[in-house]
C-alpha cells in the first residue's frame, strides 16, 4: 500500500454516532457521509467489511476508511454476528438479549476497521470479550452498548464516560491499528 496519511482518508458512514467515536479514537473531524452503501448479507465479516470498503472507493474515488461491527452470541452460535444492526431494529436490546435469557450470555464483539486506496485492502480488527446485561443499563452510547459488559468490567458500555470507552471498546481496539499502521508508512 503507498504511504498513507490520517488526512488522505475518506472516513465513509452514515452513522453520527458511530462518526463521533471515530473522530473522537482518531483525533479526526470528519463529517458524516451521505453516501448510501449497499450491505452485503453475510455472517463473515471479512467480506462485509471488503465489499464496504470497495463500494465505498466506488463512490468517492479516494482512499477510504470504513468500519463494521460482529456482536457473536456464543449460546446463539454466533448470531446476530454482522446482522446486529437487524436485530436491534427489529427486537431492539432488550428483544434481542431476551433471545438468551436464564441461559450463558457469553459474547464477542468484533470491529472490523478496512483501509482501501483502490488498489490495496488492509483489515484491522478489534475485538472485546463480556457478557450481556439482561436488562439496558446506561445512558452514553448506541447500539448494543446499553447490553453489552466489557469482561473485566461490571458496567455497560453504556454506563461508561465516553473517555473510557473509546480507551477499551472493539472500535477503539481496531482504530489504533489503523493508527500504527499509519504511523509505520511515515517513517
């Protein structure tokens, strides 16, 4: 991949929320996107993220930065996986946790951030072992954050200053790649 700086890239999301963790973990400003990029259907997010990140060049025509999520519920075999934003906008939380009630709440969270310059595709991934709160607990956040307890925790995401937050989650994990990654192509 030829050098690349912060500022050459294209942060791609129609998500404010999601944005303003971004800019917040990268020290960016980006503006929201108002692209609209189509999501493939499948459980791996490999090749969601590609294809994101490919569409997304697609559009701009510059080199792009683009995330997605996996939220793995182990007693679910993996669901809803890349499907999260489905589940939540169709049993929301609370729905989607009761799926599980009274049984094993193990879960993984993955972030998948992907550099693409219309040649070459670099994935960095972050990922956040908890549990799942039964009830929605907390008031920063979006998502599944008001479920989620990060292992070594005992609050939501969602009970968590932003500060702290954007320090341990699966994001914040997977953008400081992103960040060496940068930082090894300037030297």
């Amino acid at each position: 991949m030829s050098k690349l700086k912060l500022s050459d890239l294209t942060v791609v999301t129609s998500s404010v929320y999601k944005l303003s963790e971004i800019n917040e973990i990268l020290g960016t400003n980006h503006k929201v996107s108002k692209l609209d990029i189509p999501e493939i259907q499948s459980l791996d997010l490999d090749e969601v993220i590609e294809n994101k990140a490919k569409s997304a060049y697609e559009k701009v025509k510059k080199p792009v930065l683009v995330e997605d999520v996996s939220f793995e519920i182990k007693i679910l075999k993996g669901l809803p996986g890349t499907f999260i934003k489905f589940f939540l906008k169709t049993l929301g939380t609370e729905g989607t946790v009761a799926l599980v009630k009274g049984k094993n709440t193990t879960t993984k969270v993955t972030a998948a951030a992907a550099i693409y310059n219309g040649k070459n595709l670099k994935i960095f991934k972050g990922i956040v072992h908890g549990t799942l709160s039964p009830k929605d607990h907390g008031k920063f956040g979006f998502g599944f954050d008001k479920v989620f307890i990060p292992r070594g925790y005992k609050q939501t995401l969602a009970q968590m200053p932003p500060s702290l937050k954007n320090k341990i989650s699966h994001r914040a994990k997977a953008l400081k790649k992103v960040l060496a990654f940068l930082d090894s192509q300037s030297q």
